[in-house]
C-alpha cells in the first residue's frame, strides 16, 4: 500500500496549503475540517487493510478536476498493475460518469476501463470499448494493438487478421504477426487446398516465414510430392539456420522416399559447412561410418566438435567410441557416462525465447510468457544444436 499512500501525498500537500491559509471564513474552515476527517479516516482504513472503503472515500473525497484527475489516472493503473482490477474499474468507471471533464478526457477513462477489462479477462466488454474508440485519432493504433491481443486471447484468427492487417499499414513489424496468424488459421483447416492457400499468405506477408515452410514441406511430403517439399524445406537454412534441425527429418525422408540418399548426404555437407548443424554433423556422421569406418566417424565428429562444442555432439561422439572399443570395463565406462550426457541432455530446454528467455521442451510459435510471435527457437551452443 505504500504506492498508493506516495500517490496521495499530492492531495496531502494541498491540503496543508490549504489549511495555512490566513483569510479563510468560518464556512471554508468547516469544510477545511470536513476534508481533514474524511483525508484521515481514508488513510486509516487504508493502513487497516480495508482498501475498497478507502478507495471509495477517495473517489468520493477526489473531486474530479483539473488539479486531481492525474491522481485519478495514477490510481487506477496502480491497481490494474497490482492486479486489483475491480478498484481499476470503479475508478475509471466513475471518471467517465463524472461531467466535470473534458470529452477527450472521457474517452482517455474508456480507454483505460478497457484495458482494465482486458486485463481481467473480461472481454466482451474490452472489446466494446476499444471498438468505441477506433474512430479516435489519439486512440486508434493503441485500440487497435489491444484489440489484437484480446482476439489472440480468444483464438479469433479471422477477427485479429483484419486488426493485425490495419496495423500492418503503419508499421512494417506488424508483417511476421499477420504471417503467424494466418498459420494459426491454416493449422484449423480440414481441406488440404485451404490449408495450403493459408500458408502461402503467411509467406507473403513473411517470406522468411519458418512455420509456414515446415508445415507445407510436411504436408507437402504426405501427398508425396517429394520436390516441392525438399525446395521449400530447403530455404529453411539461409532463412534461419536454428531450425535446420526442425528440417531435417521431413528431408532426410523425401531424399529416402527418392531413392537419392547421396544427394541428402550432399546437403548435409552444406549444412555443416555453412550453419554449422550438429543434427547434420551426427547424421552426416552415421553415413560416413555406413559407407566408411567407425574410425573416419569419431574423426570427422571430433573436427565438427572443436568448430561447434555441444552435447550432443559429444554424446553422439561416445557413442562411436562405445562401437569401437572392446567389451570390458572401458567400455563400461563410456556407457555410464554416456548415460550420464544423456540424462543431462533431458533435463535442459530444447526451445529457448528470444525475447524473454522463456525456455521449455515444447516448439511454441506464441511464447507463452511474453505472448510475442516467432521469438521461440531452437537452443544453440553447448546446450543446443
């Protein structure tokens, strides 16, 4: 409570002003008086823990003007950040009621009830709040912005394309979430046209669209047609080479399905020269121990680890070594501490955000925590690819 006691510090402050002054009359004093008692019951009640008759003796002891409205605005975001959102709302609620103020200044409580609904899930009534104020210059891209993530809240996709489009006018990076939306409504889609026609607007708002070209490359290899799934798959490595590991199953079955398991191994050398891949280094390793020795394996995974340490490169390592060396207490050894990476291995995250560092084991495209879209991605370095 010591927020709000800081924030009335103001009106204590006036009051005392008020107070001192020399040519008050009689009536004045008694109201002087009147304020006093009301100021020092509020404050009592607040340090008694009784905060909703305290903030209902301030709304009624704060006449709305001029002078009170900033305290007015401070004490409800103060509650909505606290998580207290019936006060939130009964402040805003009764400055829009009040008709001591401006009519901007009406539409600025609206806007703040609205985000206090939003805030306490109370969404049918955001929503007619922010539709209300769309039309207002001041406050139509901030609508519009909650607007957006109330529908993402819900799952109306349908709804949050055309905020998010309206967005995307006046702000290029409003692109990559049009592109994610328009995922989310292909991932609901029964027909495989639709489906298709979803993903490919994603990748024109995003060409460089990482969800849109795993889900089409998958889909695309269901139907069969190997091609076009191996080309959209393929972009995946100069769009961003963290999901290349994402990638490389769906290929490694297209090559397979094609009979062409020399052309998988030539883009496996790719991946490897060029992004560094350990999920490409370990499978490139497997094909050089399947057409070579399990020598020339531990060779080439001992070079690709000194260029990218990881552990799963090391695991993969101990497990040529476990092939190559004889039955006997070293290799018993190499199995138990192999045993150990490997534990070590499920208990890290697989994904990580960018944007707020939540991590977890799940690909997520709408971070759970921070709620921004395409900030999760594969872990790289020690603990990743």
């Amino acid at each position: 409570m010591l927020e709000l006691l800081f924030l009335l510090l103001p009106v204590a402050a006036a009051y005392g002003w008020f107070m001192g002054r020399n040519s008050v009359r009689n009536e004045d004093r008694r109201e002087q008086e009147e304020f006093s008692k009301q100021y020092v019951t509020g404050l009592n009640l607040l340090l008694s823990d009784q905060p909703d008759k305290a903030v209902d003796l301030f709304i009624q002891l704060l006449d709305v003007d001029s002078d009170t409205l900033e305290t007015h605005w401070a004490l409800g975001k103060l509650f909505r950040r606290r998580g207290e959102f019936d006060r939130a709302i009964k402040i805003h609620q009764n400055l829009t009621s009040r008709p001591a103020i401006s009519e901007q200044q009406r539409r600025h409580a609206m806007f703040e009830l609205g985000l206090d609904y939003l805030a306490a899930g109370i969404f049918d009534r955001a929503e007619e709040m922010l539709l209300a104020l769309q039309t207002d210059k001041e406050f139509a891209e901030p609508c519009q912005r909650h607007l957006l993530e109330l529908y993402e809240a819900t799952h109306e996709w349908d709804k949050a394309i055309k905020v998010a489009l309206k967005l995307a006018r006046i702000d290029a990076h409003a692109q990559p979430v049009v592109a994610q939306l328009y995922c989310e409504l292909a991932s609901l889609q029964d027909d495989p046209t639709t489906t298709e026609k979803f993903y490919q607007k994603a990748r024109k708002h995003d060409p460089d669209n990482i969800r849109a070209a795993l889900s089409l490359g998958r889909m695309w290899f269901e139907q069969g047609d190997y091609d076009k799934a191996q080309r959209i798959l393929k972009t995946i490595k100069d769009a961003d080479p963290a999901f290349i590991s994402e990638a490389l199953p769906t290929l490694q079955a297209c090559y397979k399905a094609q009979g062409n398991e020399a052309g998988f191994v030539q883009y496996l050398h790719q991946c490897v020269s060029e992004a560094n891949s350990t999920s490409a280094a370990m499978l490139l390793s497997e094909a050089i121990a399947a057409a070579g020795t399990i020598e020339e394996a531990e060779r080439f995974m001992q070079a690709a680890l000194l260029r990218n340490p990881t552990m799963k490169g090391f695991h993969k390592l101990m497990d040529f070594h476990i092939r190559a060396a004889d039955v006997g207490k070293a290799r018993d050894s190499l199995l138990m501490l192999q045993r150990l990476v490997q534990q070590q291995m499920q208990q890290r995250p697989k994904y990580r955000c960018r944007h707020c560092g939540f991590a977890g084991s799940t690909l997520y495209w709408h971070c759970p925590s921070c709620r921004t879209w395409g900030e999760i991605k594969p872990i790289t370095g020690l603990d990743g690819d």
